[in-house]
C-alpha cells in the first residue's frame, strides 16, 4: 500500500524551544493507540446433527474411556504394534517436518510481535576531515583539518492506532494455533497408517498360515490320489486334479509373501527406518477390541485437531479483514533522537555536547486507484472461504465417522455369517473326503470341497482384518483422544 511518509521529526540540540513537545499531544496520541477497527470474531456455526444413524448401538462416550486414551493404539493389546508406534513418535521424518513447520510459525509470531514496541537503534560516528583548498567551510583560505565525534540513538514507534499490529499479531498467533492443530492431524494420521498397515500385514500373516496349512493338506491329498491310483482305486485324472490343486495353492501362497513384504516396507518408512534392515517376524492378527464409543456429534467438534485448524483459519481471516480496514486510517509515528556531539574527544560526553530531537509524524495515502478497497475485499473473500473451508471439514468429519460404525455394524453381521460359512465348507469337506474314500465319490467333489473351504476361511480372515482396521479409522475420524484444550497457547 502506498502512503507518503511526511515530515520527518527535525532534530534540535540544547535547551532550544523548537525541540519542544506538547505533552497533552504526546498523551492523546498513545491514548488513540487503544482504537481498533475490523469485525468481532465469533465462531463460525456448522451443521450438527442430533446423534449418529448407529447410536442406539453404542453407547455414549464417557471420559477415561477407549478412544479417549492418548495412545490409543494399546486397545489391540499389542506389544509389537505398541513398540512400533513408539518408534514413530520419535522417527518419523513426515512429522519431525510437521514439528519443524510448527516451530517456523511460533517464530514468525514472535517476528510479529516485536511490532507492538519502539524501534531502537544506536551509533558512534567519529571522523578526522580535511577542508578543500578551494572551498572554505570555516572562511579561511588556507587547508583546515577538523573531527567530529557523535554518539547518537534513535528510537521510532508506530502507535497502533486502529488496532493493525495488534491484529496482525494475533492472526499470527492464530495460525500458529493452526499449524499446532496441523501437526496434530498429521500425528494422528501416521499413527492411524502405521497402525492399518501393521494389522494388514498380521492379515497377510494369518492368510499365509492358512495357505501353508492348506497346502501340507493337499500334499496329502495328492499322496493319497497316487496311492488309490497305484492300488487301481482311482484314476490318473484324480492324480492331476490333485496335483492342480495343490499348485495352484501354492502359488498364491507365494504371492502373498510378496503382498506382505511390500507392507513391511511401509512400516520400516513410518518409523523411520530403512527398509532393507527392517523385518517383522510372523505373529498373529490381534484379537478383535471392542468398539470405541462415538459420543454426541456435537463433541466431534472439540475432538477432531483438522477441524481446529480450520477454525482457527477462520479466525486469522478475520483479523486480516480488520487490517485491511485500518489501512483507510492515517499511520501515526513517534520519533526520540539523543546523543552526543562535539568536534573534540576530551569534552565529547560532556552536558554542552548534548543534543536530542523528538516529533511525530502522521501520512495518510490520498489516492491509491481503489487498491485498499481491492485489498479489503479480498480479505473479506479470504474469510468467506474459510468459513467454507470449516463447514466442509465438519461435514466430511461426520461422514467419516458415520462410515466407519457403518462398516464395524455390517462387518460385524457379515462375520457371525461367515463363521457359519466357514463351519459348514468344512463339515462339506469332510464329507466328499470321507465319500472318496469310500469310493462313493469322485476327486472332482473333493476338489470343489476343498476350494469352498479355503475361500471361506480366507473370507473370515479379510474380514477379521477389515473389523480391525475399520476400529483404526473409526479411532481416526474421532480424533484418536485428542481435545481442543490441548491446543497450545502460542504466546
């Protein structure tokens, strides 16, 4: 913004009646400096609906409960999983950055604040000259060597008259709030990615338990084809549709080792490792926890970090409108010089040698071609996105949760049905085994037996894996414990 800077303070020396300032003058300019202009913050309102669609089947959350635990990953009662997101807090590189981010806004607050008191600088000027013979300073004729000594300090303060600096000061604060909730979000979702990829990787681990398994019984199964093929009980193809089966088992067997490795890589990254020298061991998949509560939806809004961010975004841009406005009011600054001169060092600092000069100043841009306006109104088009921004963040925040008590109800239904699956595929299987045995049945019905069987166990198993995961993503979306009160200060 363009503003003239006007007359400078004139600077006088002595007991000189020019270098005199009202003191009525002096105590109404700082008195204006307690004005402000600009909008009142208040907190934008959101769409909140009454209780979520699955709230006859949990109960409402009650402080010290599950999700309201800090490390929330320990509801899966599992060491390595705890070990691990241990070593993420202090190694992740994703959220040593977020940490840095968050410290570059408590500086650049602090950058800010420095405004809200005078600028003071100070200097020591001594000089050894020699006059011109051609140019006479002193009226002689002939060269004159001359020294002058200054010690002098200036002090200059703009009086925050309508509250600009003040406004700038907390919309940085504000967004250093903002970037606090930001490294927050991004805390909660590593430990929420590191979490979904430890339990799918125990998935895989449980899947490859079950193919290993399946294939020692094919292996006997082929055995056995060979054997009644031998002694004239069955036939080549029986050999063959055996041995079909059993490789095709073991291919997938093999192709799940690749699946897991890949997810074990994405470990070894969030916690900070190189994935060459990292490895977890086969264990098996946690058992299932019970379902955190969601609470009231209108406790969402203190719960979720990204929807803080957001509001304290809002309330930044509102500070920025009210700075906008100030412009369109005349800048007002105060200017102190003192020191010391004199042309001989022996008597340099000595009372005759003193000088000072105070004065303000006031400018105000007469024409800009309408460029605060554009400016205000950009700052007013800020905040209206913001408040946009807001309502999104809480309506997709809903969403998230809504989605995952959906899926942990359906998972839930789906899983007592699959047990059941699982129980008859096997009783199934016994049956045609038992059948071919006694020569009352082909190979083709074991095989079609045994194929029922393996995919419904695998079935059971994704969906073991899929309930806990939906557990992480439930704990996720309801702000895995966190509270707007542990939002910093930021002073």
């Amino acid at each position: 913004m363009a503003r003239t800077n006007g007359n400078s303070p004139s600077f006088h020396s002595g007991n000189s009646p020019r270098g005199r300032v009202s003191p009525l003058l002096f105590l109404g300019l700082l008195l204006v400096g307690g004005c402000s202009v600009g909008p009142k913050y208040s907190k934008p309102t959101a769409q909140i609906p009454p209780s979520y669609k699955a709230d006859g089947t949990w109960k409402t959350a009650q402080p010290g409960e599950l999700v309201q635990k800090g490390n929330w990953w320990e509801i899966f009662q599992d060491p390595q999983l705890n070990t691990l997101e241990e070593k993420l807090t202090v190694s992740n590189q994703s959220l040593r950055a977020a940490v840095d981010r968050f410290q570059e806004a408590r500086d650049a607050l602090r950058a800010t604040r420095s405004s809200l008191f005078p600028f003071v600088t100070a200097g020591v000027t001594p000089s050894r000259q020699r006059q011109s013979q051609k140019k006479a300073l002193f009226g002689a004729t002939s060269p004159v060597n001359y020294s002058d000594f200054m010690l002098q300090g200036d002090v200059s303060y703009e009086i925050d008259a309508w509250g600009s600096v003040r406004k700038t000061v907390e919309s940085s604060r504000e967004l250093a709030q903002a970037s606090a909730a930001d490294l927050e979000t991004i805390r909660l979702s590593l430990h929420a990615e590191l979490a979904l990829d430890y339990l799918t990787l125990r998935g895989l681990d449980e899947q490859k338990r079950l193919f290993d398994s399946n294939v020692a019984a094919f292996e006997k199964a082929v055995k056995l084809t060979e054997d009644r093929f031998q002694g004239g009980l069955s036939s080549r193809e029986d050999v063959e549709l055996a041995t079909t089966q059993l490789e095709q088992t073991r291919a997938q067997d093999i192709d799940i080792t690749s699946a897991r490795d890949q997810y074990e890589h994405a470990v070894a990254v969030l916690i900070g490792q190189p994935a060459s020298s990292f490895h977890l061991d086969p264990a098996p998949l946690p058992a299932t926890p019970p379902v955190p509560p969601p609470g009231l939806p209108s406790e969402l809004l203190e719960r979720r970090p990204d929807i803080a961010s957001a509001e304290r975004r809002v309330a930044s841009a509102n500070e920025q409108v009210g700075i906008a406005r100030a412009a369109f009011f005349p800048t007002i600054m105060l200017g102190l010089v003192g020191g010391f001169e004199s042309g001989h060092f022996t008597n340099w600092l000595t009372g005759p040698s003193a000088l000072w000069s105070i004065g303000g100043s006031a400018a105000e841009t007469v024409f800009d071609a309408g460029r605060r306006r554009a400016v205000s109104d950009q700052a007013i088009a800020t905040y209206d996105e913001m408040i946009a921004d807001y309502q999104q963040t809480t309506l997709i925040a809903f969403q998230q949760v809504e989605d995952s008590l959906s899926d942990l109800r359906v998972l839930d239904e789906e899983a007592r049905t699959q047990d059941a699956a699982v129980a008859a595929a096997n009783r199934a299987l016994d049956q045609s085994t038992n059948r071919y045995k006694g020569g009352l049945d082909t190979y083709l019905t074991v095989i079609t037996a045994q194929s029922a069987a393996l995919a419904n166990e695998r079935t059971s198993v994704s969906l073991l894996t899929r309930r806990l995961t939906s557990t992480v993503l439930l704990v996720k979306s309801l702000g895995g414990g966190w509270d707007v009160s542990q939002l910093p200060a930021v002073n």
